[in-house]
C-alpha cells in the first residue's frame, strides 16, 4: 500500500499521515529526512550526497529517487509507505513513477486533502504555542483552547503567537501549495488514483474518509 498525501498547511496532513502509519504499520518516509540521515552514513551515495550539500547545491531527482528507492527496500516497508514531501513536480512524479515500474511496485493511492483557505487561516492564525512545555493550543477552536485565556493549562504562563502564523503569510504559502500541486493533481487524476479528501471538518473526518477508500 503506497501512499502519497498531497494537502495545503494546516489541513491535517501530519496528524493523518501519523494515524496511517499507525493503523496500517506503514512507515512515513520524508525526502528531508533521507537526505539528513545521508550526511550521518558513509556508503558512497551518502558521501556523494554531503558533497552536494556542503557545495550549497541542489540534490537532483536522480539521487533523492536513488535514496528513496533503497529505503522502500528496506524491511518496514513490505506493506506499503507513506511518502511525504515528494514528488513536487511533474519531472519528479514521472521518474518516480519509473522506478516505482523497475522495481515492480506502484501508487496506490494518491489523497488530496483539500481545506477551504479561510478554515486552513483560522487554524493557523489561532495557533499558540506554550514557551514552557511546547504544547500547541488553538484559541480558535473549542477542542484546543486553553481553559484560561492565553495561559497554558499546566505551566500557568503567558502563551506564544509565531509572527509567521498570520493570514497574509498563510494566504501565501495556500497559493504557493496550489500553484505547485494543481499540476500533480490532474496527473494522478489522469490515472485514476487521485482521491479528494474534504479536510474541512476534523481529524476524524478526514480519516473516516480515507480509510473508506482504503478498505
Ligand atoms: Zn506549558
């Protein structure tokens, strides 16, 4: 079972990607992670690797499907992987997609969670975070909001608003994700294991509508 979630910030996407993991005993595989557990190896792609990084260059497709192929070789992943972060483009989707036929495995489903902008907004711009302990509150919603106002329920002090967690920034980063992703979008759709997901209601939602399809 080899998933790939395609969803805008703050519509869900870690929480269902943890759930799946979970449920399913299917590892999550991240592009970003790959390539730092790559600076710490010394088997010769490794080493090629940190010495693009250290040049301040750009890791190209080629490696990071070399390195996710050698990954999804690896034992935990006989039943499947969540691949997060990766493909970003239509390139990187059709060489991923022969590698994927190489070595006899395929997509299975491709999920995209889709979230009205103002609902993904409200999300972020409510997000408070204690300084003390790190937990994250939400003062936009009743499930997550601290008991009292802006301070966090167990430390008792003052809570935290990122700069970055605003509406104009977040506005931003919902069109960069739909600028990137329309593309991918209508090339899974083309072949026929795109799902849209309505990530406007909650977790459980969005998971009760995944797991449907999955089952
Ligand atoms: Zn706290």
């Amino acid at each position: 079972m080899n998933i790939i979630l395609l969803a805008p910030p703050a519509a869900g996407k870690g929480t269902e990607a943890q759930i799946l993991t979970h449920e399913y005993s299917i590892p999550q595989i991240s592009t970003g992670d790959l390539l730092r557990s790559a600076t710490k190896k010394e088997d010769a792609l490794s080493k090629e690797i940190k010495s693009i990084m250290e040049q301040g260059k750009l890791v190209s497709d080629e490696i990071i499907i070399e390195l996710i192929k050698n990954r999804i070789n690896e034992d935990d992943c006989k039943n499947g992987y969540i691949l997060d972060g990766f493909p970003r483009t239509i390139k990187q989707a059709e060489k991923y997609d022969e590698m994927l036929a190489e070595i006899d495995n395929k997509i299975d489903y491709v999920f995209a969670i889709d979230i009205d902008k103002s609902i993904a907004s409200s999300r972020i711009t409510g997000r408070r975070t204690c300084p003390n302990c790190n937990r994250i509150y939400n003062v936009n919603s009743d499930n997550l909001k601290p008991k009292n106002k802006n301070l966090c329920d167990d430390c008792k002090i003052e809570l935290k608003h990122r700069k970055d967690d605003n509406a104009e920034t977040y506005e931003k980063r919902y069109n960069a994700y739909l600028e990137e992703t329309a593309p991918l979008i209508d090339y899974y759709d083309k072949k026929k294991i795109l799902y849209h997901i309505d990530g406007n209601i909650n977790k459980d939602n969005t998971h009760k509508q995944i797991k449907e399809i999955i089952d």
